[in-house]
C-alpha cells in the first residue's frame, strides 16, 4: 500500500466525508488498488461498516471489488474503475434544449415510475405524456430543419 494512503488519516466530520476520503483512498491506489481490511484499519472501519460503505461506491459504478487472498485472510482488492476518455474532437457540446419541458420533470408519478419493472404502470415505455411529448418535439425540431436554409 503506497505511503499516500497511508499518511491520508484525516478526521472524518460526515458518512458523505467518509464516502469521499475513501474513494480518494482508492484512486490514489491506483491500478494496483488497496484491500478492503487495510482500508477498513485506515479509517478505524469495522469489517460491515467498511463492507457496506465500499458496496455503495461499487453500486455507483466507481471501483470494483476482487475477491483476493490477504495475508491468510479473503478479503476484497479495490480498484478505481478506468474511465473512458473522450478526446475533446470527439466530445459534442451538451443542447439543453432537447430535454426542455420534458414532463418527467414535474410529473406526478415520478416517484412511481420504473424502467425496471415491467408489470409497473408507470413506466417511460408505456407513457402516454412522454410520447406526446417527443412527437411534439419532433414536430418543432422538424420544422426548424425546414426553415433552414440549406
């Protein structure tokens, strides 16, 4: 484990500051990335607490965990997840205006709806909102194409 890490023992005010001084654990671990039961120890982190804190990040698509063998014990090795970088040729500027008045927004059922289940009623593959909302969309986008000129 690099000497970073090792001198990163900092008072901890919040989960949220906790969660954030991990995950940098983790990143200056780089590729060769740092074992769950030595971070645990670096934070003065008990076995679960640490577990659950790393499975959150792991939920975020942040790090991955491999099972590894340490020091006699199984334990899990965690690696900062590689990122793809997009080299700024490729990178397209972001148009805001494609999702304005989008209804998800300040729908109603927002908190109802679920691409994950399909037996769910409110779902963005069955609303009738969202559908008259990109045909609408459509129309204009159309519409401003033709008043281009060419």
């Amino acid at each position: 484990m690099s000497s970073e890490i090792i001198g990163s023992k900092l008072s901890v005010r919040s989960k949220s500051d906790l969660i954030d001084k991990v995950f940098d654990a983790i990143t200056v671990s780089g590729e060769e990335g740092v074992f769950q039961t030595e971070l645990c120890k670096l934070f003065s982190l008990d076995s679960r607490d640490g577990s659950r804190l790393v499975g959150n990040l792991e939920k975020q698509s942040l790090i991955t965990r491999e099972k590894a063998l340490y020091r006699g014990r199984w334990t899990y090795k965690l690696v900062m997840k590689k990122t793809i970088s997009i080299d700024a040729e490729e990178q397209k500027p972001i148009d805001v205006s494609m999702v304005e008045g989008a209804p998800c927004l300040c729908c109603s059922y927002q908190h109802l709806c679920s691409n994950e289940d399909e037996s769910n009623q409110y779902s963005p593959a069955k609303c009738q909102i969202i559908e008259e909302w990109i045909v609408t969309s459509f129309d204009k986008f159309i519409l401003t194409q033709e008043e281009q000129p060419s």
